[in-house]
C-alpha cells in the first residue's frame, strides 16, 4: 500500500485543552479521504497541522515518506500540498482569474520582481503558470466569470474559487476544509463531480472534511473519525457504518445510511 500522507501518535494541545489526542492514520495516494466527527473533534486542526499552520505538541507527519512536523507551510506548497478554507480566504476586490494567479505565484522561482517583470527566464515562467491557471479555470468551469470580482459572486462560487485557488498550485495532495458548506444541493452535487474528478482525471489524493454523510460514504474510499481529538474510526465507508463507537459518538442509529 502506497502512502502519501501518515500520521503517527500526534497530540496538538492548546495549554490545558487537547485538540488532538495521539491521533494515527495514514492515507493512501491517489484516493479520497475524508475526515468526520462532530463540531470541535479536532478536524480543522488535523489539517492546519498537516499544512504547516499549526505545531503538533507530540508526533510525527511524514510526507511521501519524509517528515514534514517541523517544516514552514512554504515548503510544504513546495512538496505538493495545498490547502482549501473553510472560511472564504480571497481578494474580494479582485477578480477570478487574479486570485487564482495569485495563488499559483507562490510556485515562482524568479525572483520577487517576476510577478511584474516578465522578461528572459521569469516570462518563461508566467507562461507555464498562466496555462496552469487556465487549465483550473476550465475544469472548475469558471470561463464566464474569470473577470468578475470575487465578492460579487454567490457564496456557492466564492468556494469554488477558494478550491480553485489551491488547485492551481498543482498539488499532488489537496486539503479541503468543508468545501460544500452553505451550498445548495444542486451546488454541492457539481462540487463532488469536481471532487471526483480532482481523483480520478488529476490524479489528486483529496483529504475531505464534510459534514453531509451522504456525499462522504458515495466519495471517500477511507475515512477517519475524529471525537474529541481521538481517532475513534478508521477504514473503509462500509466499515465506518458499522463501527459502534462511531455509531454512539457521530452517526447515530437513525442515520446510518
């Protein structure tokens, strides 16, 4: 089994309070992982420590096998990781396609002057990016409004530009903090379409948190649950289903699809 991602034994924990509790599970490259659990179980933390946001307090992540826990989020862009935000974390001001190049500069190697001054090696570059850029454009469908400022746009379009602008940086791993909340369901049916095809035609190993069980069970090919900071689930969706911890702790007789 091919790991990109493994967490082994990590506690992050804020002075007295444990956000995570020797928390272990690995994810397999290529597939779709998700994370679940109720509201303040350690989720969005797990993926701020994967990202670089946070410092575990104990533990080790280690990355297509190397340890990453003491690495600066830069360099973990570097590696192939990216990040999506629960809350929306865009230029308002600016529109579509400027926040999506924003983002992808980070990838640039020329120099602090190359995002303006492209001439000799740095114009090489912002070609190869800007293609990047409109590739994402394209399969996120984002054509028509490309020039549109960003907080014009409906909630619903706002995340998608927000997963947009992580999947512009080409990662090999995609971290996508609940990007279906406040959707429509006809919103967040296109958003599992282009979750799936972040896996299937991307090749992309997606870490997922989302809240709707349904869509988690029909996308993931292993989850992880978290309560209270510890990992009380780990497997397949059918294995998750039937794990009674999970059952007592999260999805609940009643709700057990």
């Amino acid at each position: 089994m091919n790991s990109i991602l493994e967490i082994e034994k990590m506690s992050l924990q804020f002075g007295g309070v444990k956000a995570l509790d020797n928390v272990s599970f690995h994810i397999v490259k290529g597939e779709i992982f998700s994370l679940i659990g109720p509201n303040g179980a350690g989720k969005t933390s797990m993926l701020n420590c994967i990202s670089g946001l946070y410092q575990p307090t104990t533990g080790s992540i280690r990355y297509k096998g190397k340890e990453i826990v003491n690495m600066k989020p830069y360099n973990r862009t570097k590696l192939g990781i990216a990040r999506a935000f629960q809350n929306i974390a865009l230029f308002a001001h600016m529109s579509v396609l400027d926040n999506l190049k924003l983002g992808r500069h980070t990838l640039m190697h020329s120099g602090p002057l190359s995002g303006g001054l492209y001439v000799g090696k740095a114009s090489k570059e912002e070609i190869k990016h800007r293609r990047k850029v409109e590739e994402v454009i394209e399969f996120l469908e984002l054509q028509d409004i490309r020039h549109t400022p960003v907080g014009t746009l409906p909630y619903g379009l706002q995340k998608r530009v927000e997963v947009g602008r992580a999947l512009a940086l080409g990662p090999e791993l995609i971290l996508l903090d609940e990007p279906m909340a406040g959707m429509n369901n006809s919103e967040k049916d296109l958003m599992a379409r282009f979750i799936l095809d972040m896996h299937e035609v991307m090749d992309t190993t997606v870490v997922l948190i989302e809240h709707d069980l349904g869509i988690v069970m029909n996308l993931s090919d292993h989850i992880a649950v978290l309560d209270f900071g510890k990992c009380i689930g780990f497997g397949t969706p059918d294995d998750i289903q039937k794990n009674q911890d999970v059952i007592k702790a999260y999805i609940g007789e009643e709700t057990v699809i």
